[in-house]
C-alpha cells in the first residue's frame, strides 16, 4: 500500500506541472576559479585531468563559455536564477536570494516538480536554504576550509564533497529522478589567513601533495613586468596586483602558486572520477546528465594580476561541458564554438529536465546548441559586468563592462577619469597583449561600441 501511494504522489506531483514522467537525472559540477584553459581537453598538456576530459570526450565542450560577472557571491547568484546581476540585485557575500527569488530557481522548480534535490559545497549567496528547497543539504556559508578534521583524521574539503555525493546517490531511487549540485570550493585559495604573508595558501589534498613536483608550469605569456607598467595607476593599485605580489612575486613564490592551484584542479578531476564511477555501480549511469563548469576564471599573473573581476580571456572564459549519455555516438565529442554563458546553466538544467523556464531568467537553454540545434538567433557577443564596490578598507576593484563578439573585446571602467578603454583584436591578439582603443583607425569602432554598451547595459536589466 505505502509504494503505491508513493506512485499516486510522484504521478500527481509530475501531472501537476506539465512535466514528462520519464525524466534524466542531473549532477552539476561547479568548480571555484577555474579558468578555461587548466583542463587537458582544453589543451592544457600539463594538468592531469583524465575524468573530466572523458566527460568532454564523451559529451560536447563548449568553447566559448563565459561569465557574465567575474566574482564568487553575484555570479553564483547568476547561475540560480539564470539572470544578470543588473537584475537579480545580489551584490553582497551574506545576502540571501528573497523567497520570490529563490521560488524561481532552477533547484526549486526542480523539487516542485518532483525531482529529490541535493547540494553540496561551496553556497555563495548567504546561508544555504533548508528542505523547501533542497531534499539533501550539505553546503556552507562562506569560504570553508580546505583540510577538515572527521572521525580524528585530516581529510580534504574536495574529499569529504566526494564521500557527501555518494551518500546522495545511495538515497536515489529509479523511479523518482534526482539533481544533485555540486559545488567545489577548489581551484580557490584558502582566502582566510589573518597575516597578509601567508595569506591565500593553494591547499591540496595529501595523496597528490607532490604531483608536478618535479616540472616548471609555465607562466602565461603576459605575466611579466612589461604589461603591468602599461596600466593606469588606479589599475596598478587594484586589489589583483596587492594579490599578485602574495601568490606570484618572484620565481619560487610563483610555482608554489601554480602548482598548488594546479593539485586543487586534479583534487576535483579525482573527484569527479569517483562520482561517475558510483553512477555506474548504483545502475544510474545512462539516463544521468553531467554538467561542468566554473564559477569564474582567475589571472594567474596575466598583466601583473592574480585574482579576477575584470573582462580579460582569464578571468571570464570558463570550462563548460555537458555529457548526456543519451545521446548518439556521432553526437559525442563535439567541440561547440557557440556562445555559452554562466546565466545559461539553469533554463539548460530546466529544458533537460523538461520544465520550462521562467520568463524572468535572461539566460537561455543550450540544450538545442549542444544537439546541433542552434538557433538562427542565437547570440553574436556577449555583455559582461562587475559593479561589486568592496566594503573593506584598502581594498580597490574598479567597476568595469565589457562586450566580447566572435572577434573584437570592448572593456570600460566606469569610474575612471579620464575614461579609460581597452579594445583587442581577439582573432590576431588572442592573449589581448595590444590595446587598439588609442589608435585612430578604431575612432569609429570604438564609438558603435560605447553605444552598445548603453543598449546591453539596459537590456541586462
């Protein structure tokens, strides 16, 4: 009798909704900083990360995927409402969505609809909701930590993930299908030492403490001190240079750098490893999605720079990759050179779970692109920006908009006087060394583009 009326609910649950019975299960995997370039199938040949790149092996890797702002709290409160920030309003680290706004979130609709919902990790916007929201809760507010006490033994934050995900899967069931969001405090620095010297340590887990040990990680080609005296001063007094000088001062300093945040990387790789191979064991392997991505990207002393904020390649272009085992072998292992951006990700979640979106999310489903859909209409560049003002002292981030088409990038700082622009060839400048705003030969470019930034600006809200 009890499993019958358990029938009679879900049914009643799915009819309510308009939604179809038969539905996939969905894992969202969200890495912290993590910039497009540190995975192997993204032509990284350093990093070791053979799981995620079997997922882009196996599913599509977008390679234009982008953030529409480039910091944890806002962003994040992006990708859960599929809005820009301009429009959801979320520009503090302990403010929580409203009731209305979180009723219209991907992970909400999702339950109303009958789905069981999990989170685990890194919440970002405030306190993680309760049982309204999600069926199985173990995300935290703030930053966490990195190596964490349990049963009396010093075990890895991307660990203690992993272990919490398999709980998750070992209460799903085939008959009621499940999304879990898994949400990575790594590639993130510890963030929390109160001396400045030590502060922003790349922790890594122990069982790969010394992998690339034993090479150099390269430095990007504009990190040196020859792009950094190019800024303005208020860009050279800005909050991504005092980090720079704590993560990336000096050759030593700079591996140790590199090489931590490269170990944090393979740390969730690792992870991602265990959890498909616990969907194969538990039978949900082939009607369980797998979506990828990050938060945002990280300068990894680009320009004199470590941190984000700004519109450059390496702090807004991110990894995106969508493996659905449902589709065909000839579907498989496509590179998609379409715009996809972070505000994407819940109308995507949404479609694939057969809900519609709500009108209020600005992001649209990439479900079509992936499947070789893509819509006449679909976008041809991209808005970005970062109005987030620091309340603490000493702490400067310029507030800046951006616009990035196929070929050309346009950045603005809101603030500066005299107005201070940057503009790059992306198609013969692709690591934007060459500000072309100061040229006469783009007086006229220049100018279409400042009047795009006003239109984008307000559609964005």
């Amino acid at each position: 009798m009890q499993r019958f009326i358990q029938l009679i609910t879900i049914g009643l649950l799915l009819s309510g909704v308009g939604v179809k019975a038969d539905r996939p299960n969905i894992i969202f995997l969200l890495t912290d900083d993590q910039r497009y370039d540190t995975l192997g199938c993204n032509g990284n040949s350093i990093i070791h990360t053979p799981n995620i790149d079997a997922l882009a092996e196996r599913g599509v890797n977008f390679d234009r995927a982008y953030v529409t702002t480039s910091i944890c709290a806002p962003n994040r409160a992006s990708i859960l409402t599929g809005q820009y920030v301009s429009r959801h309003g979320m520009l503090e680290f302990n403010k929580e969505l409203s009731p209305d706004q979180m009723s219209h979130t991907y992970p909400a609709l999702l339950k109303k609809s009958g789905y069981r919902t999990g989170f685990i990790g890194k919440y970002g916007v405030g306190k993680p909701p309760g049982k309204d929201v999600f069926d199985f809760s173990r995300g935290f507010a703030g930053q966490g930590r990195f190596i964490m006490q349990k049963d009396g033994k010093t075990r890895h934050l991307t660990s203690i993930m992993c272990d919490q995900a398999i709980d998750f899967l070992k209460g799903c069931r085939r008959d009621q299908p499940f999304h879990l969001s898994i949400s990575f405090k790594a590639p993130h620095v510890q963030d929390s030492a109160s001396v400045k010297s030590d502060q922003f340590p790349f922790d890594p887990a122990p069982h790969i403490a010394d992998l690339y040990s034993d090479i150099t990680i390269p430095s990007p080609l504009t990190a040196n001190q020859e792009f950094f005296t190019r800024w303005p001063d208020f860009l050279k007094n800005s909050e991504n240079r005092s980090r720079w000088a704590v993560r990336h001062w000096g050759p030593e300093r700079n591996q140790v750098s590199l090489k931590g945040y490269y170990r944090l990387v393979s740390g969730v790789d690792h992870a991602v490893g265990r959890i498909v191979k616990e969907l194969k064991r538990r039978g949900f392997d082939d009607n369980t999605i797998i979506i990828f991505s990050s938060d945002h990207g990280q300068y990894l002393g680009e320009y004199g720079f470590a941190g984000k904020w700004y519109p450059h390649e390496a702090s807004i272009h991110i990894p995106m990759i969508i493996f659905d085992p449902r589709q065909s072998e000839s579907a498989r292992g496509i590179r998609n050179r379409e715009f996809a951006l972070s505000i994407d990700i819940a109308p995507t979640i949404l479609d694939y779970a057969g809900i519609d979106a709500p009108e209020r999310m600005q992001g649209r489903s990439v479900v079509s692109v992936a499947e070789g859909r893509t819509p006449e209409d679909w976008r041809k560049e991209i808005f970005y920006e970062h109005h987030f003002v620091p309340p603490w002292e000493g702490m400067s981030i310029p507030r800046n908009e951006g616009i990035r088409t196929h070929r050309w990038k346009y950045i603005q700082y809101l603030d500066s006087k005299p107005l201070f622009e940057e503009l790059y060839d992306l198609e013969t400048d692709p690591h934007e060394t060459v500000n072309l705003a100061f040229r006469d030969e783009h007086t006229s470019r220049m100018g279409a583009f400042r009047k795009q930034l006003v239109e984008m600006r307000e559609l964005s809200k």
